[in-house]
C-alpha cells in the first residue's frame, strides 16, 4: 500500500523483452536503499524489484502483458523519467491519501494552464470505468492529488512549484499519457450503489 507521496523519480535505462514480459531497468539515487523483492510504485504502478545493482543504483523491474496493456508503461523509453514510492511502513503517516498501486486506466492530458505560481492540468478519460468529484482524491502518475474539475470523462488538478519540480508532472504536456488511479474509497461506493440501482 502507498500514499501517492512521491520519494523520488527514476530513469529507464535499459528495456528488454522476454515472451510478453517486459524487464526495465531503472537508475535512481535511492536505489541503494531498496530489496529484492521489495514492492516499488512507479507513476503509481506497483512493481516488483527482481534485480538489484546498488553500486550503479541501479535495479530491474518486470511487468507482465496485462501491466503493458493497463498502464503507459508501454510507452517507457530509454531516458523516461518515473515517479517512484517504496510502500508505506506501519508506523507511517498518512500525508496522501489510500493508494494501491493497482493503475484503474489511463487518461490524456488534454490542456496545461500556467496560473502564475501553479498549474492547472485538464486530463480525459473513459468515464465509464469509474469518477471522480470535485475535491476528491485521485493518484495521478503515482502522485496523489486533489481534484478541482470534475466532468464526465474529464477532470482537473492543480500542482505547486515543489511537485511540479520533483516530479515527472514537469514533463506532462498536452497528449501526454498517464496512470490513474481513483479514489479506493469512491470505488468502493459507487460498486456497492450499483447494486441497487440495478434492482
């Protein structure tokens, strides 16, 4: 479990292919603070760590076909820069909000408003998965974050300087892909009120 408070970012370096697999290997300053095995959110995909090379800081991650087809990691290049979070300890605090690392979909930044001392980023995406509201939380690339606008399909979020700057939000542009995951909380409602909207 996570809490959309991003640690870090990490930069694919190398990619390799296996059947439907694939392996990515990442370098990042943290790296030598990680474990085989560990659980390590990147843009909010929980992924496993398989192989580690502390003194490169580097380590390998490996995503199966249906990770490929749920998230933008398919769109990962040499050089892409991720947003990265260990699991959250026990004895941790709550700063975010309740994320799993269980991407919902993706969604496409549709416009980038410069509001003089933050940002507005307008993202679309199929509303027939899940929603949003207004002031509700949504993980965004991994980070979690208030939502502004909420329409169908379509929603906002404003980002300050520091988490424009220390995350990967500095290179989200107009098209741009990204993971999303809603608000655990919210899906769980709106799965328990279908059920009665069906009878």
């Amino acid at each position: 479990m996570f809490t959309g408070i991003i640690e870090n970012t990490s930069t694919v370096v190398d990619i390799k292919s296996e059947g439907t697999n694939f392996h990515f290997t990442l370098e990042c300053p943290i790296a030598d603070e990680l474990h085989i095995d560990q659980s390590f959110a990147h843009d909010g995909c929980c992924l496993t760590v398989v192989q580690l090379d502390k003194e490169k800081k580097q380590y390998v991650v490996t995503a199966m076909k249906e990770t490929m087809m749920r998230t933008n990691l398919s769109q990962w290049k040499i050089g892409t820069k991720v947003n990265v979070e260990r699991s959250m300890s026990s004895n941790g605090r709550f700063d975010g909000h309740i994320v799993q690392g269980h991407v919902d979909t993706t969604a496409v930044c549709e416009k980038v408003i410069n509001e003089n001392g933050s940002w507005r980023f307008f993202f679309r995406y199929d509303n027939t998965i899940h929603h949003t509201v207004e002031k509700g939380s949504v993980c965004v690339n991994g980070v979690s974050l208030t939502v502004v606008d909420s329409e169908d399909g379509m929603f906002s979020v404003s980002i300050i300087p520091y988490t424009f700057e220390h995350t990967n939000f500095c290179e989200i542009k107009e098209g741009t892909k990204v993971n999303i995951e809603f608000d655990i909380l919210g899906k769980y409602i709106e799965k328990l009120l279908q059920q009665y909207i069906k009878k």
